[in-house]
C-alpha cells in the first residue's frame, strides 16, 4: 500500500494517505475527504520558503464560484455538472436559481443552505434549477433553508446523510416529480408537509392516507382492504396482518 504524507483538508492534520485511493477519512477529526486534496495540502505547506508561497496544483476551478467566509454567493461557471469546491460551509440564496445545471456535488463541511423567497432578487439558491435531477446531501448537513429547491421540476430524487438535517416549509415546493426520498435509519426529523408540497411524494402519502381511511370506515383492513377473519384476534384474511384499529 503506497502511503504519501499529507495534510486533512478538515482539521489541518499531518496524516499519510493510500494515494491509490480516492477518498479517505482523517484518523485525527474523523472527516472524509479527497486524497488529492490532502497531498496537495501537504505540497503547498512545504513549499512556503521565506516570503515566497510556490503553489504546484490548478485551483482554477474555484473561479466559478464566488465565495465570501466559507459562504458560496453565486456560481458563475457554465458547466452543467457542478462540484462545489471544499471549505464551503454554506450556500447562499440566489446562487444557483434558474441555472441550467444538471448535476451538483455538495462535500462534507457544507451545513447550510440559506433561505429564500419566490421574489426574484431573492430566489431560493437553487429556486428554477429545471434541469437538476437528483442530490445527495452530506452527513454535515444541517439546515435547508425556505424555497431552497422551489420548482425543480425535474428533480426525482433526494438522499439525506444526517438523520437530523432540518428542512424548512417550501424547500422543495413545486417539486412535482419528486417521488424518491431517502432518509437514513435513526432519523429523526420533523417533516413539516409544507416542505414538500405539490410534489409527487406528497400527493401519494395523500393516496395512502385515503385509502387506509376508506379501507377502515368499510371495517377493512387498513394496509390491503382484505376482510377479517376470527372473532377475538382479527387478522385480515389477506394479508394476515392483525387488525390495528
């Protein structure tokens, strides 16, 4: 296994990577990150000489973004598929809205993503993104802001990380194909129905609701609108599942 010195991206750490390896998880901060990354870390810091910095990697792709404290303002690059660079720590309205992007990548250190409205100096940050399909959002995330995703049309899918991210009303309203939401065991957040309205994966809770609320006013069974058999222990003749109401 061919070990490298290199610096956490995270934490500042002095570690040796596997550079076979794309991705590792620093020993000292427990965070993951890009190998490339960490050597070029190490690389930079043993070039400062005196005064003089030699920096020996193309950051150029930092360019397309606009980024203030750990806060990315606006992306200005024309790629569809979108990377947002590390030490980003949070996402500001506005910044990507009405982009024809089709893809986004969000690391690990990213927490936020702020709020917005429907006006449109202050469109949620990826407010009108028609052509994004789908997003993974990392274990550091912990708050999507209002109106964060409003009327992605396209979007079909979305995975969460963290079993606590907090998701605020109208984050994903207007999504209307969005039927696939992924959340991770243990979860334990607090879905407010407004978040998800007009979506697909709304409308069939909807459905399901219904008709669980049909099956039982008929005497049915709840989850199949089989009929009970027994008289003490009624267990639906269809799908032997016990009566719970």
């Amino acid at each position: 296994m061919p070990l490298t010195p290199a610096i956490c991206t995270q934490c500042g750490a002095q570690i040796e990577v596997d550079s076979s390896k794309e991705a590792a998880i620093c020993p000292s901060c427990g965070t993951a990150f890009i190998v490339e990354n960490a050597i070029k870390n190490y690389s930079i810091t043993n070039n400062i000489q005196a005064q003089t910095i030699y920096i020996n990697y193309d950051d150029s792709h930092k360019k397309d973004f606009d980024i203030v404290a750990g806060m990315l303002k606006k992306y200005t690059g024309v790629s569809k598929e979108v990377i947002i660079p590390d030490g980003v720590t949070s996402i500001d309205h506005n910044s990507f809205s009405h982009l024809p992007i089709e893809s986004i990548f969000i690391p690990e250190g990213v927490e936020r993503i702020e709020s917005g409205y429907i006006s449109i100096h202050n469109m949620g940050a990826f407010a009108g993104c028609s052509k994004l399909h789908s997003i993974v959002f990392p274990h550091s995330m912990r708050e999507i802001g209002e109106h964060a995703f409003y009327k992605c049309t396209n979007l079909v899918s979305i995975e969460f990380k963290s079993p606590n991210t907090k998701i605020r009303n109208y984050a994903f309203d207007g999504c209307e194909k969005l039927s696939d939401i992924k959340f991770p065991p243990g979860t334990t957040m607090d879905i407010n129905e407004l978040a998800f309205g007009n979506t697909l994966y709304l409308k069939t809770i909807y459905d399901e609701r219904e008709k669980k609320e049909k099956y039982m006013s008929l005497g049915l069974c709840s989850y199949c609108g089989g009929k009970f058999k027994g008289i003490f222990n009624k267990v639906c003749s269809k799908c032997n599942r016990n009566k719970d109401y």
